[in-house]
C-alpha cells in the first residue's frame, strides 16, 4: 500500500510485539542483535538463521523428502510462512505504471494474491448481474464476466498475454482471475470526480466469503485475511473491508467479533455501489479460503510434521487483539472442557456418565460448555478455550478451537466420523497434541446414520463411548498435558530499553 498511508506497520514490527519473539529471545546471547535480526522467514533480508521456526518433524524423512533438514523446509513451505515466501516470490506485474501516480496491479501465480493501485471499478451495471441468471458452473454469489472491458483498470500498461495464463485456478474461492479477467488499460487516472463517483483514498481490501455459519470455514478466510497482511508486508485496522458477493442475498454471521482484529471501519459490500463508478487508491485482493494446495483449508502437510510459526502467530495475534488472556492457573489441575453439541446429529449419547467418570478425578476439573453464539459470545469462548488445557469435542467446526488452546494442551476428537484429517492437520499445524478415539469396538452409533441423500453416513448419527476405554485415553491425556504445563515458562516481555 501507499507509503504515504501512515497508519499502516511493517510485519516486522508486529514479530516485536508478538510474544513468539520472546520466547525465541530466550535463546538470545545478544537482545539487540537478536530484535535486529528478528524476521518471519519470508522478507527478503531474512536468513534463514534468523527466521521465527518452531517445526518438529519426526523419522522418517523419506518418501516425502530426501533428508530431514527437507522434511522441515517442506512444512515450512506448506504450512508455514515458506506459504508466504512462495507467495511474495511468484508476484508479477501485470500492470505497470508509466510514470509517478499511474495504476498499476501485482498478482502472485494464477491471481490469487492481487495488489491494485489506482483502481478503477464500474458498477452501474451490478443490478443486472445481480439479476442475472447464473449459469450452471456458477455460485450466485460469485458469477463470472461480471465486467466489460473498460469498467475494471488502471492507467498503466497491461501486460493482457501474461494475465491470461494466470486463469488455470478460475473458481470463486480458488482465485481472483474471473473478477479481473477484464482488467483494461485505461487512458484516464482514476482519481477524480470526473470518472468516480465515490473515491477510497484509504486501503481497501475485498474479500470473497466462505461459509459464515460454520467456525472452521469461516476462519479460513481470517487465517487467509492475516497471512495476506504478511505478504503485503503491513498491518492495520484501519482499512475497509468490501465483501465481493455479486448478489443482495443475506450473508450469514455468526463471529462478528472476529473481524475487530483487521478493521475498525464498518464492513461493505459491493453492491452497497450499485450505479456506482468507483476509484480506489490501495486495494488487496487477499488469499482465498479454498485455493488449491491453499492454507488451512486444502493444505497438504507432510506427514510426521507439526507446529507451524505462522498458524501460532495468527492464534496470539487473535486473542491479543480481542483481548483475551490466560488466567491464573493451578499447575497441577488439568482444566477439561467437553464441548457439547446442540445438534441433531454427533451428539455423546452417555455423556453425563463419561462427565460423572471424569470427575471422580481429583485433578480433573471439569465442564461441559455449549458454544452457541447468542448465549455465549464468541469472546467468551475464546476465553474459555485458552483457559482450557483438554479440549473434548465430537467432529464439527467447534473444534477449530483447537486454534486457541495454551501450547500446553490437548484436543481430544472424541471421534472423527470417518473424516481423520482435518482436526487432526489443524491441531498439528498449531502445535497442540491431538487424539481421536481407537478402538472401533468399544464405541456404539446410535444407528448407521442417515444422509439426506448419500444413505449411511457417519456423520449423521449420535454415538456412546465405552467409559472404561475413554477414561484410559483421558488419564494418559491429563498426564501429557501436566507434563507440558508444568515445565511452560511464561514469556517475559522485553524490557523497552531492550527493544
């Protein structure tokens, strides 16, 4: 963005305030060389001595990689801030500024990372799209050829040949090609009340939307929303998010206080300029929630690979933004939160027996929580997730909590239903230890479950546990989890004469 835009701060002013970089300064023999150095692993200054890198990997290297030095670079290129160096590194100029205060436009390989300066949008013709009839490869949200050439450009030269070879990803979450498909060189600067309408001199940032509804599909787009901040090198809240959604349909919300980390300023739609022209100063086509290879959601990870800097960063920078924190706590319980669903479908058939099981445990303190949104905001969950060491829950997006547990926790899938990677890779990717039910025999579905249209489906009954069985899992949790609890040393700021 602009540099003249002063309310914006580097990545490397956010490593300094993030309390990975204390516990990396632990290691320090030198605290000013050490903040000096300090970098993600993605800048260009940055060696990879320095770069914030937290990955274990276990034996053995191979088939995914040839030594285990690879294996590590492997995961950090998949799910790490290697995603964003790749990123940084693949951005091309697609259009390029002929003098001082041209537009110009940036995009990483096959546009799913885009930068505009000097953006030019027309959308007086946005009620006939919306109105449109979407064709049979389309979402009604996200439809295609939504521009004529000359309603979406910039006052550069275009490079049209090379933009045309990015469209292998065209896909409403996969990438951006199918909004600039039409981008055009303009021969006016859109900048004035000539050619706008309305005129954005402060950052803009569209986002296409995954699933509002859903805790594990929406924070895909908020850890695609932050590690794009990282790509494009700056921070700040004070930018004004533009929900791409090509219709007037309602968009449901359910974590609204998640957006309070990214914006202070009230979110838009794009239809909000129906009849509009509008110019744009600094614009971000952010990473999408569903790309291929992509983060979080689609990610490919190495197989005997955990922790990931960035996802852990994200996590902090989360509950550090909303404020919340880790309470005082006793070294010696193990604080339990079972996750019940008020749902018709992966319910704990016998839970108050496994609850009264574990609380004949003296160290066990328990609690049964139900995270619904209008009983319990979305920051009080996030408190009582980082102030929970085991986390237990049947497979649903309420175990993308897993996100914000301590680093010395555990998450417990009571059972996955048949779909074994997903709270599994996610809770790896963050670090946290993570277990799911073994014993097929001694675990009883209510029925063989029944989808509305596929038949028998796992996930669509409610299931009982042997308590016997689920006890044994639980004490060997509890006794990993106090293990890690309590050797964990609290990280101590640095004093200011330090930083």
């Amino acid at each position: 963005w602009s540099p003249s835009y002063g309310l914006l701060t580097s990545s490397s002013d956010q490593l300094l305030q993030s309390k990975l970089f204390y516990k990396r300064s632990n290691e320090c023999l030198n605290i000013a060389d050490c903040k000096e150095n300090a970098c993600w692993g993605y800048e260009k200054h940055c060696n990879s001595s320095n770069r914030l890198f937290l990955t274990r990997c276990s034996e053995p290297a191979q088939p995914w990689a040839h030594s285990m030095e690879a294996k590590h670079e492997l995961f950090w290129r998949q799910a790490d801030f290697g995603y964003v160096k790749d990123v940084v590194d693949s951005v091309m100029k697609l259009c390029k500024p002929l003098q001082k205060g041209d537009s110009s436009l940036r995009c990483s390989s096959n546009e799913r990372f885009c930068i505009a300066h000097h953006l030019y949008i027309d959308f007086r013709r946005f009620d006939e799209i919306a109105n449109r009839e979407k064709a049979s490869h389309e979402s009604g949200r996200f439809k295609e050829n939504m521009f004529e050439p000359g309603e979406i450009g910039g006052k550069c030269k275009f490079d049209g040949s090379l933009h045309k070879q990015q469209g292998e990803h065209k896909s409403p979450l996969q990438s951006w090609f199918a909004e600039l498909e039409s981008f055009t060189s303009l021969d006016f600067k859109p900048d004035s009340g000539k050619h706008c309408d309305r005129i954005f001199d402060s950052p803009v940032v569209f986002m296409k939307l995954d699933a509002g509804v859903s805790l594990y599909h929406h924070f895909c787009d908020f850890y695609n929303l932050y590690t794009s901040f990282h790509a494009n090198n700056t921070f700040s809240d004070d930018v004004t998010i533009i929900m791409w959604d090509t219709s007037y349909s309602p968009y449901g919300e359910l974590f609204e206080d998640a957006w309070q980390p990214f914006t202070k300023r009230p979110r838009l739609r794009i239809s909000d300029f129906a009849g509009q022209r509008v110019c744009f100063k600094d614009v971000m086509f952010p990473l999408l929630p569903r790309m291929r290879g992509g983060l979080y959601y689609n990610t490919y990870v190495v197989p005997g690979c955990e922790h990931s800097a960035m996802m852990e960063a994200f996590s902090e920078f989360m509950l550090r933004e909303l404020g919340v924190e880790q309470d005082e706590f006793n070294a010696d319980k193990v604080r339990v939160s079972l996750l019940a669903r008020d749902t018709k479908y992966r319910n704990i058939i016998n839970q108050d027996e496994l609850v009264r099981a574990m609380k004949t445990v003296s160290f066990l303190d328990v609690q049964v929580v139900v995270y619904k949104y209008k009983a319990m905001s979305f920051i009080q969950q996030l408190k009582h997730s980082y102030n929970s060491d085991l986390f237990i829950g049947m497979h649903g997006s309420g175990l993308t909590h897993s996100l914000f547990l301590p680093d010395w926790a555990a998450v417990f899938e009571l059972h996955n239903t048949g779909d074994d990677r997903c709270y599994h890779d996610l809770a790896r990717q963050r670090g946290v230890q993570y277990q799911t039910w073994e014993n097929e025999n001694k675990v009883f579905p209510e029925d063989e479950g029944h989808h509305p249209t596929l038949g028998a489906h796992k996930k669509f009954t409610n299931y009982a546990f042997d308590i016997e069985e689920f006890m044994r899992i639980i004490m060997r949790l509890a006794d990993d989890v106090l293990s890690r609890k309590r050797a964990w040393k609290k990280p101590e700021p640095l004093l200011r004469d330090e930083l």
